[in-house]
C-alpha cells in the first residue's frame, strides 16, 4: 500500500500540557494524535509539555493509533529542542509549523538526524501560509521522510484577511495547491480543522466537502467530533461492496482479453478498479485498526 493507506480520517490535536488528555488519548477512536508543542501550550508551560509528552510515549498504550508531535518553529526558543527531543519519543511522525520551503524541512530534517531519528520518523508539513502555499510542490517532495502535508486554515485565513464561510471558497484555491501536491508526492493530505464545535451540521457539511475535495480525513479539535469524521472519510459497505464487485468483474473481462467491462450500465476500465482497489485496501486497513485496538 501508499503512504495514504494508512487510516487518517480522525486527527485530534492534544496539548501536551495537559496530562489528562494525553491519557484520555488512549481511548479515543481516532485514527490519529497530534500531541502538540505549539499553538495549544502557553510559554511558561512549553518545556513541562515537553517532558510529559516524552513520557506519555514512553508509557505507550496508544494502541494502533498514529502519533505525531507538533514541534514549535526552529526561530522559536522552543523549536530545537522540541526536535531534539522528539526524534527519540518514539512518535510516528513530527509535524513542523508554518513550512514554507524545502529547505525549512531540510533544516529541520539534519537536526532529527544529528539527533539520533530512526529512519522511519516521518516529517509532516502545516501548510498555514500563503508563501507555503505557494510553495506546495517543493515541501510534498523535500524529503523521503515527508509522510503528509496538514492544512493550517485558520492561520491561512488570517494571512489571506479572507472569511470562514461555509463553502470555504476564499480558500479553495490553496487547498488545491497542496491537494495537487500531495497526490503529486504520493503522501497523505489532512483537512483544518472547524473552529464551531457548536456547528454539528457546519462541521458535517465541512467532512464531507473534504472528502469530496479528496482530503483523507480531518485534523480535530474536540473528541466528540471523532465518530462523525470516522464515518465520512471511512468507506461505505456500499462503497466497498461497489468496488469488490468491479474489481472481481474486470478481472473476469481480461481473462477474455478485454480492456473495459459494464456493470450496471457503467463502463469499468483500469482507472476504475485502482481506485476501487484503494478503497478496499483502506476497509482493511480500518478493520484491522479497530481489531487491535480491541
């Protein structure tokens, strides 16, 4: 499977600085933590988040799930040592601020190295402002390690002086810079994240209009947003059944030495079964989440 089979439909931001939710993190459904050094955690509280993230991994219990580790910018006071300390967490991936070129990733990528990072230590990138936008296709490819771009709307917003509307169309533009990017690269690409938590239906309509834009989940604020991601960015039964159903007809069709195949009056050709492919890998690879995660 691609980098982007991995389940990625729920990421929830955790400030590291509060203890009960680093262990409360252990029993949520969502496919993802981000653990976070930056925005979440006050100054004063910065190197205490440090320390308890560190020790949270260490303490393990997250299951399945993926963990990633929010550092802060390197122009910070905070932002090498998170690094530093990061590369040794044990964490799947470290997510870098505000990435706006590839050579901001290969700055960050020497200090991960220089400071013992196993080679599976995945980078992801915030794409958070217009120059990082602008700049997508040189950040999805700066590295081997680059696992996944995260959309930073509300940073975004703030740097177009554009409005959150439902529709998100002041920002379409940026979010399909970087979705060309990262399919591109072939690495995953997560949406931003709804700021309403009293909007349930804006925050619906915001899942599905990004699963639609082809985004493979959501990055969230709130555990209770967790179920609603997970079941829009997670495959259907129908969808999966629809894609056992061509995948099964079309090898069928090349046993007889034909390209293309009709099922239910539509026409099935290569393109069809990898997409269905990719869609029952993912059914699998959820499934065996939720297996191992009891």
């Amino acid at each position: 499977m691609s980098k982007t089979a991995r389940p990625r439909r729920s990421v929830l931001y955790m400030p590291g600085s509060n203890a009960r939710a680093l262990e409360k993190g252990r029993t949520l459904a969502a496919d993802g933590l981000i653990l976070d050094l930056e925005d979440a955690v006050a100054p004063d509280a910065k190197e205490m988040a440090r320390q308890q993230i560190g020790a949270a991994l260490k303490a393990g219990g997250y299951g399945a799930r993926e963990l990633i580790v929010r550092v802060n910018g390197l122009e910070s006071p905070w932002g090498y040592d998170d690094i530093v300390a990061a590369a040794g967490f044990g964490a799947d991936a470290i997510l870098l601020p505000k990435v706006e070129s590839a050579g901001a990733v290969h700055q960050a990528e020497t200090i991960m190295e220089a400071s013992g990072a196993r080679q599976e230590l995945s980078v992801w990138c915030m794409m958070e402002t217009p120059l990082g936008m602008l700049h997508a296709e040189e950040i999805a490819e700066a590295s081997p390690r680059i696992g996944a771009l995260v959309m930073g709307t509300s940073d975004l917003a703030k740097d177009l002086y554009a409005a959150h509307t439902r529709d998100r169309l002041p920002m379409i533009t940026a979010l399909g810079l970087c979705m060309l990017a990262a399919r591109a690269a072939g690495i995953a690409i997560l949406d931003g994240v709804h700021l309403d938590l009293g909007d349930d239906e804006g925050f619906a309509y915001s899942c599905r209009q990004g699963k639609e834009l082809g985004f493979d989940g959501k990055t969230l604020i709130h555990p209770k947003t967790i179920d609603v991601a997970n079941e829009v960015f997670g495959p259907s039964e129908e969808e999966v059944e629809w894609s056992r159903t061509i995948i099964a007809a079309h090898a069928e069709a090349e046993k007889d030495g034909k390209g293309i195949v009709v099922v239910d009056d539509k026409l099935i050709e290569n393109l069809h079964v990898l997409n269905a492919e990719r869609v029952v890998a993912m059914a699998k690879a959820i499934r065996d989440m939720e297996s191992a995660a009891g």
